[in-house]
C-alpha cells in the first residue's frame, strides 16, 4: 500500500515561521509533524510520496534521508503561494504509476489516535473511504466538507464548505483510495470538480461509486496558524511518542 502525503503548501498564516521553513516539518513535541504520521502508518505502507513545492522541495528531501521508510519526494514545480497547483493536481502528479491501493493525507495535522484504525476499516469495507467526524458549529461546518451516512457507515451525500449543511459530520484530509478510483482525477476534472481542496475528489467521486467513512476515535489538531500551532504544542510537551 502506497500513501501520498501532500505537502505543497506556503503556509502563510504562519509566516514568519514557515516563510522559508515547510509546516509539515515543524516540531511538535520531540518530532515533526510529518514523523508523527509516517511513523504511525509504516508498518502498514511500502512507500511514501511526499509531494512538495520547489520552494521546499530540498528540506524535505533532506528530511527522508533520516528515515527508514522508502520514500519519495516529488517537486511540483510551483514557488509561490499564488502559482500554487492545488491539492487535486498534487494528489494526481503523485498518483502516476501507483498500481496500490493508497493513503492520503495531509501533511499538517496530528491525531491522538493512530491512523492504522481508519486503513483497517477501509480496506475491510472494500471501498474508497474517508474519515470524519462530529462538528455542531455551523462556521466550522461551513468551511470544511460535510457528509451524511447511513446505519452502515456508507456516504449518502457529501458537500465541499456548504452553506447550509445537510448533517455535522466534517471530513478532514485523510482519505483511502482503491487503485482504480485515484486514477479517475482527470475524469473528475473535465467533469468541472475542483482542484484546490483535497476533499473535491472525493465528493466527486462519491457521486460515482459507493464510499463508506470512518468516524475518527480520537482528536485531530489542524495547524492553521499560530494559536492552532501553540495550543498543539502545549499538548505535546515532552511527548515523543
């Protein structure tokens, strides 16, 4: 199994601390935030894509070198924020020639739980998957992905930021994907869905083919900005593992 960590982004509402530093590679506790989720998959994946910025692309190879996993570093060939590809297209440059069912996420947030549940749970389900979980603010609903499920976990709508959300249950970027449905991005494409998000293509594709989620078990800490960086931190404290 292959697994495609997307890190493309600037991270601007962070600057000046990810300026010229990635976010992903950013410590919390006694380890980066990307050494919290490739540790906690490896026994489980084969191979890791990472797929980066130009601007990035060499502190991040740098990064793999200290590790034991197999993993690639692909260059996405953007410099800024505004010529950036959008999460879509990465997923889709790291795709090619992936012939493995596969993981994606991404590379910015910590789980207190490990992700090993959510890969068990989709590949016992036999579909592509996605996970979620419970969110009553309407604000936060608003700017996320939103799905409803029935009695057997299994996607019934899915909506990218609605306005008027149908359920409470927000999808954050971590997905599954059999082989065959992560190589229908272009077809995604031409068909009009968008490409900045990570969670277009999967509400895409729920639209084609049945999906189940997988309803998180534990905390996810989103590191948007500094406060959502300092308040990680502050649970991290002296955590190694």
């Amino acid at each position: 199994m292959k697994c495609i960590i997307l890190a493309a982004g600037y991270a601007t509402r962070l600057y000046p601390l990810t300026e010229n530093f990635p976010k992903p590679l950013l410590k919390v506790g006694e380890k980066s935030i990307l050494d919290w989720l490739v540790d906690d998959v490896a026994p489980l994946i084969d191979e890791f894509i990472v797929v980066t910025n130009h601007k990035f692309v060499g502190q991040f190879k740098d990064w793999s070198q200290g590790k034991q996993q197999k993993i690639v570093v692909i260059d996405d060939g953007t410099e800024s924020n505004e010529t950036r590809l959008g999460a879509v297209k990465d997923i889709q440059l790291a795709a090619q020639g992936i012939t493995d069912d596969c993981v994606v996420m991404a590379g910015d947030n910590v789980l207190d739980f490990s992700l090993q549940h959510f890969i068990r749970f989709a590949t016992g389900k036999g579909t592509s998957c996605v996970m979620c979980h419970e969110e009553n603010r309407l604000a936060a609903l608003q700017k996320t992905a939103v799905i409803t499920v029935d009695d057997n976990n299994l996607i019934t709508s899915y909506e990218e930021k609605p306005r008027e959300p149908k359920g409470h249950l927000a999808v954050p970027p971590f997905y599954f994907y059999r082989t065959a449905d992560i190589h229908r991005i272009q077809e995604a494409l031409d068909a009009g869905c968008g490409y900045d998000a990570p969670g277009s293509f999967a509400a895409w594709l729920s639209g084609q083919t049945p999906m189940h989620a997988f309803i998180m078990p534990g905390k996810r800490y989103d590191i948007g900005d500094m406060k959502s960086y300092e308040a990680v931190q502050a649970a991290y404290k002296g955590i190694t593992q």
